[in-house]
C-alpha cells in the first residue's frame, strides 16, 4: 500500500506507544526517518486537496516535535504547488532536532514565510495543527493551550496532523483543551483514542496514511483493539423452512421491581425482536397486565420468590438478569436464587450492582456482563474516571477478573473477553444517549445466545446490530425511545443474516 488514505478503514487499533516503536524499528531497519516524514507530508497533502480542492492558502500551525516536521514539508509542497503559505511558530524552532530540524531547514530555504505565533497572528486558508503528537499525556499547557482555544474559535477548516493536538492518543480524552478538527490524517497504525470516547468527534474525518510501513513489523505490532466491521462478525445461519420455536431457544428475563417494570419489558420484546424463540419475563405481578397489552407473544410470570423464579429457569436456555430489577430483598431473592445455572447469561444494571456489593456470586458457565462506567467502576473498586482514563484496560482487567465477556458500554462501546482480546464499536449515535437502550442491548444479546452463538460472537454482532439500528433512526433527531430501537434492530439483522437462503 503507498503513503495515501487507505478506504476502508484497517480493523486494528493500537496504543500509541506501540506506534512510536514500529517507527524506531522501521527506521532502524533501513528507512530513514526524514522519508517517513517526506511519506507524511505527501499523504496530508493528498487528504488536503481531496478534502478542500479549491484551497488557495494554507496557515500550518507548528510546536516542536515531529508532528511540526510534518507540517513544515506540507507547507514546503503546498508553496511548491502555488498556494500562499504561512507557518506560524508556536515553539522556538531552535528547540527542533533530528528529522524535525531538517524538515524547517528546508522549508526556510525555499522561502516558506515562517513567523512566531502571536495572540493576533491572522490565520488563513486551511489550518493545519501540527502542534502536539500522541505523547502528550497530562494538561495541555501554554502556549498551547491558548493558541488550540483561538483556533477552536476560528470557523476556518481545520487539518490535523496524526491526532487532534491535546487528546489522549490511547484513551480519547481531551485532556484540558483539544483541537477540533475537521479532517486528520493517522500515520502507520490507527489509534486507539480516535475511535473512543471524545476522538472521533475532535477528530473529524479520519484517513490513514501507513506510510509504505513493512508488512511483516506491523503485524508483530501489539493490537490493542479489533474494529467491529459487519462483514467480520458472525452471522446466524438461515433457518430450515420446517422450523419451529423451540429450535431458537427459550429466554428467562428476570427483572422489572416496582416502578421499574418498562426496563424489563425492554429487554424481554428486544428478545422477542431479536429471533429467540420464546421468551419468558418473570417480574412484578403488579408488571404483568400491562406488559401482555404490550407485548403478548411476550409469556409473563408474575414472582415473589426465588423459589418461583428457580422453576422457571430450569426450563430456560438462556437468563437474562438485572433490567429494572433494583438492589432491593425482591431481587436479592430471585437473582440469589439462581446461583449455579449453569446456562449461558446475561447480567446487567443492578444484577451487576449486587454482585460488586459482594451479594451475588458471579455465573459458573458462560456468560455476559453489560456494564457502564459507573458499574465497571464498582466491579473493579475503582473511580469512573479512573475507568474512562483507560476504558481499554477496564474492560479488558474486568473480563478476566470476572472470567466472563464484558461489554463496557460508551462513546466507542468496547467488547472484551477473558483470553484478553479486545473489540471497539465506532458506530452508534448521540440519540442513543437516553433511558432504556441499555435493556435493549441486554435483551438482544440474550436473544443471539438463544439462537446457538456464543458469549463472544453474541456481543460482538449484537452491540454492532444495536449501534447501527440506533443509527437508522437517528435522522429525526432528539427523543428516540428505546422501545422504537427493537423494529430497527430486526431490519439490520436481517440484512445481516437473512432467515432464508
């Protein structure tokens, strides 16, 4: 592959550390590291017109690493091709060393204008930040800060060189202030923060360059993360023409305590839409009138004890536990009840509460936790900032603490197993930011157990299902209901894995 954007995007996510020494090892090998840096510029230059093919002018925004290096030969190009061109210093340019330095030496020696930033500098045409890299790990501080505030301030197009200076390369945090870009063209590897938490929204579009990198090192490369693509996941076999029910399993939900009942009603129709064969809701008594006018393919039971609640499960293929159900003596009975089932679960909301208050043991089989934040935090006896500064290792220490996979939830949801790999979902939508969403997802993964997928195949296709169907319905904006994602669910999974040949 040459030094230009690669569509589609690769599947591989690393840390940025891993990318900086696949660098070091590639220029140790032979490849200088004034070429990658020449690759560098010819790829953003090749982004830059794509992107903005009537450009006149170019104003590149420079600190004192090699993502200013980048930038001064984008400019020398950009002069070469005509445009006027203008980098503004943000650093001393006396602070550049290696490759970074002979790149400013060549763009002063062939005239490119190169003056100290100052609070009233002019910025025209396209911006380019090559500010800060991917080491950057605290506070951005001044005068960079400043100077990221002013562009963020300017309705100018913003390009970004490897990463939006002043967000974590690893966890996707903007950490204190960071550029919004509307372009950004990645070098070697794709980093993991782009596709988490606040990356893609800083980063814009994203491109990536892997500047002609050696196959064979950047498959020795550590991945941090797999991108969930629809054509990688697994898929359900279509269905015989003489099939019946119970051939796609039966699904206890448990779940639903008073005032709580439409969580467990979510995640009980999600199974119905999701293809389980029969589904089964074990809530209030209060809950179950009003759930079969919703729903009546939905078989309703009300319970008031884990003696009632453990004669349904022995009839289960799957259990679905924790939407609605509360931290209270009702469920403490009926989810302690179930303890040594042996049949794949699916634990979510306060089901997963109990079992971090130390209430619950966790499932002797195969099973999936559906955490957010705060919950991981709990699990793992940590602050949630201490979950979102490194959602990765979260999941991925939570998955093997609870020998179980774990779908932490977010901006980037990520999907990890206990053997230690990792997924990251970039799909979804901000409409999806609301109530019930979560009991969908819970409902739907059961269902695809049910179906004869296991745990790892049932979360990686149903967080994807959920997190494309969300965005099907995203067209109309603000005040999508949980309740309407269940219809759009059974459309994408449809497409995905047709029922007949």
């Amino acid at each position: 592959m040459s030094a230009t954007v690669a569509e589609p995007l690769p599947l591989a996510l690393y840390r940025a550390a891993a990318v900086r020494d696949l660098d070091a090892r590639l220029i140790a090998s032979g490849t200088p590291g004034y070429v990658l840096m020449q690759r560098a510029a010819r790829a953003l230059w090749q982004a830059l017109r794509l992107r903005w093919p009537s450009a006149s002018a170019l104003t590149v925004l420079a600190g004192h690493g090699n993502n200013a290096g980048d930038g001064y030969l984008l400019a020398l190009l950009a002069q070469q091709a005509g445009m006027a061109v203008q980098v503004l210093t943000v650093s001393d340019p006396a602070r550049l060393n290696g490759d970074a330095a002979s790149a400013f030496a060549a763009a002063r020696a062939a005239g490119v204008s190169i003056q100290p930033w100052q609070v009233d500098s002019s910025l025209q045409g396209v911006i380019v930040d090559a500010l800060l890299g991917t080491g950057l790990q605290g506070a951005v501080r001044e005068p960079f800060a400043a100077v990221i505030r002013t562009l963020n301030e300017h309705e100018r197009p913003v390009l970004a060189v490897d990463i939006p200076s002043g967000l974590c390369a690893d966890s996707g945090r903007v950490l204190s202030c960071a550029v919004r870009a509307e372009l950004t063209v990645t070098f070697i590897g794709l980093k993991l923060g782009l596709f988490q938490l606040d990356g893609s929204a800083q980063a814009g579009h994203l491109v990536f360059a892997d500047l002609q990198a050696d196959p064979l090192q950047v498959a020795a490369m550590p991945v941090a993360a797999w991108r969930l693509a629809g054509e990688q996941l697994p898929v359900l076999a279509p269905r015989a023409r003489h099939s019946h029910k119970g051939q796609f399993g039966r699904v206890l939900v448990v779940g639903g305590d008073n005032g709580l009942g439409g969580a467990a009603l979510l995640a009980a129709e999600s199974t119905l839409r999701g293809g389980a064969g029969l589904v089964t809701l074990a809530t209030r008594a209060e809950h179950v009138a009003p759930a079969l006018a919703r729903r009546p393919e939905v078989m309703c039971r009300g319970v008031q004890s884990g003696n009632e609640v453990r004669a349904l499960a022995q009839a289960a293929d799957v259990l679905v536990l924790g939407p609605g159900i509360g931290q209270g003596a009702w469920a403490r009975s009926l989810l302690g009840s179930l303890a040594g089932t042996a049949v794949p679960q699916v634990w979510d909301a306060d089901a997963l509460n109990l079992l971090a208050a130390g209430v619950l043991r966790a499932p002797d089989g195969p099973w999936i936790a559906t955490p957010h934040p705060g919950e991981a935090a709990r699990l793992l006896g940590v602050s949630v900032a201490e979950v979102q500064a490194d959602r990765a290792a979260a999941a991925a220490a939570l998955a093997q603490r609870l020998q179980a996979v774990v779908v932490l939830k977010g901006a980037g949801t990520l999907v990890a197993e206990p053997q230690g790999r990792l997924y990251l979902c970039e799909r979804g939508h901000p409409v999806m930011a609301g109530a019930g969403f979560g009991d969908v997802l819970a409902g739907l993964l059961g269902a695809l157990l049910a179906q004869g997928l296991v745990p790892d195949q049932a979360a990686r296709l149903g967080v994807w299902l959920h997190a494309v169907a969300g965005e099907r319905l995203a067209g109309a904006g603000r005040g999508l209901a949980a309740g309407e994602l269940c219809e759009a669910i059974r459309q994408v999974l449809e497409e995905h894995s047709p029922c007949l040949k």
